[in-house]
C-alpha cells in the first residue's frame, strides 16, 4: 500500500507580510493624508517661528508665532479682547442677520417672477460693484458715525451676494422638475416648498458662505473709523501703542471667527442639502 503526499505551496516570510493589513499601513495612510492638507500650513508656522530668531525679520516688527500666542491667551483670558469679540460678533450678527432675512426671500421671489428680476438686475448689478468702503463716507453723512453707519455698511456688503446668489440658485431649477410636478397636480406653493426651494439651497449657501466672511472684513474696516471698541478697533489701537503681538493677536483672531463662522455654515449646509450630496 503506497502513501501519495500531497504537495502544498507554503508562501515565504516576506509574501506573508505583504499580503497582511498591518496597523502601521493605516498609519502610515492617516498620516500620509493629514500632511497632505495641514502640511503648508505646519511649515509655514514653523518657519514663522524661526525667522526672527535666524534673524530673517525683525521681532519688532514681525514678532514670534509664540509671542503672538501669548498675546491671544492673554487678550482672552483677562485682556479687553473678549469683550471686544462679543461687540464684533453683535454688530456683524445683526447686519448679517438682516441681510439674510432680506436677501433670501427677495431673491426666491425675483428668481421666480422674470419680469422683476429683468427689469432690477441692472440696478441691482451696478450697486454690487459699487464698493462698501466707497459708499461709507455716504452712510456716516447720512446716520452718523454711530452704530447705524456701522452696521448698515455691513448690511450693504453682505446682501448682495445672498440675493444674487438665491437669483441664481432658482433659475438654475431643473425645468423638467418643475413640469413634472405640474403634471402630477401640485399646487404653486407645493412647488415652491418641495422642488424650487431645495434645489436651491446649495447656491443660497454658496451666497452665504461668501457673505459672513464679507461681514467680518467690512466689520474691521469699520471698526477702523470712529469706533472705540471692537477687533478692528482692537487692531488699530495696537498698532498706534506699539503692541505688536496683540495687533497680530487681533487679526489672527479675527481670522480664527471667519473660520467658525465657515464652518458652521458648512454644517448647517451638509445637514439641509444631504440630498446634494454624491452616493459613494
């Protein structure tokens, strides 16, 4: 009676870790993707750390990243510049706020009414390329170098991307959603609440995204004229004291709240306009 063995193929040590998903692949993966977008961004703080100290740049005038840090911590924690933000925060809020509640529902009622929209998109365009800063000598003769011709300048900057860009948003409904839901008996408002507002969600956001972060830079400029309080102010006064990291302070925070304000944006959009999102 013979025996037949049966020959099996036994891989080698360095197949087998090459066909293993070791942790330290995904590892290697993660960080791989995080210097991918944070890795400019690492390097330039670095480099901003080091070039007073290589003497590259004056500290006097280009202070360290750290002292700048500082500045900020301490600005915040038993500094002015916490009362500061809540003033920054109301006066852009309530311009950006109004701007939001009047943009948004002219612009679905334009974009819906072609005759309207026809006859004041000239108005409307040549307004949007006159420059807020231009026109705010104009709003300080007219309400006075008060609160109003602050916040109004505000208002002014930030309308007319949400209007447009709601205009936009509605002409660019897919015309055959439209007619279907016509076919399909829906009423005037059921179309407007369930085809032409969410399909125009994206584009409002799009306005609005580019709106906050116009309300906080014409907040500083005008901040700038005739205020004694605020970031902008902030920025000013640092700079006439000779407070160097606490001006740079100021505008690195000034910079941190557009980021939140675009974040929150982000994800306010990400959760009304899931439907926009491609399906993996």
């Amino acid at each position: 009676m013979s025996l037949e063995t049966e020959q099996r193929y036994v891989p080698t040590f360095s197949e087998t870790l090459a066909s293993r998903d070791f942790p330290t692949n995904s590892l290697l993966s993660g960080t791989g993707k995080f210097l991918s977008r944070w890795g400019l961004l690492i390097a330039f703080a670095v480099l901003w750390q080091m070039a007073p100290s290589m003497g590259w740049t004056n500290q006097a005038v280009l202070p360290t990243l750290s002292s700048i840090l500082t500045a900020l911590w301490v600005g915040l924690s038993s500094g002015p510049l916490l009362n500061d933000i809540a003033i920054s925060l109301q006066r852009a809020g309530i311009a950006f706020g109004a701007a939001v509640i009047v943009g948004i529902p002219l612009g679905l009622f334009m974009g819906q009414v072609k005759p309207i929209e026809r006859s004041l998109d000239p108005i409307l365009q040549l307004f949007r390329q006159t420059s807020a800063l231009a026109l705010y000598p104009v709003f300080i003769l007219l309400l006075g170098l008060g609160e109003t011709s602050k916040m109004f300048v505000i208002f002014w900057a930030t309308l007319f991307p949400i209007l447009l860009a709601t205009i936009g948003g509605v002409k660019q409904v897919d015309p055959k959603l439209l007619e279907m839901a016509r076919v399909y008996g829906a009423k005037p408002l059921t179309i407007f609440r369930r085809v032409v507002l969410p399909a125009s969600l994206p584009q409002i956001f799009v306005g609005l995204r580019l709106s906050a972060t116009t309300s906080l830079l014409l907040l500083i400029a005008a901040e700038m004229i005739g205020a004694n309080s605020g970031v902008g102010f902030q920025v000013m006064n640092a700079q006439y004291n000779f407070q160097i990291p606490l001006m740079f302070a100021a505008i690195l925070l000034l910079a941190l709240l557009g980021l939140a304000a675009n974040f929150v944006l982000e994800l306010l959009q990400a959760r009304l306009c899931r439907w926009s999102k491609p399906r993996p």
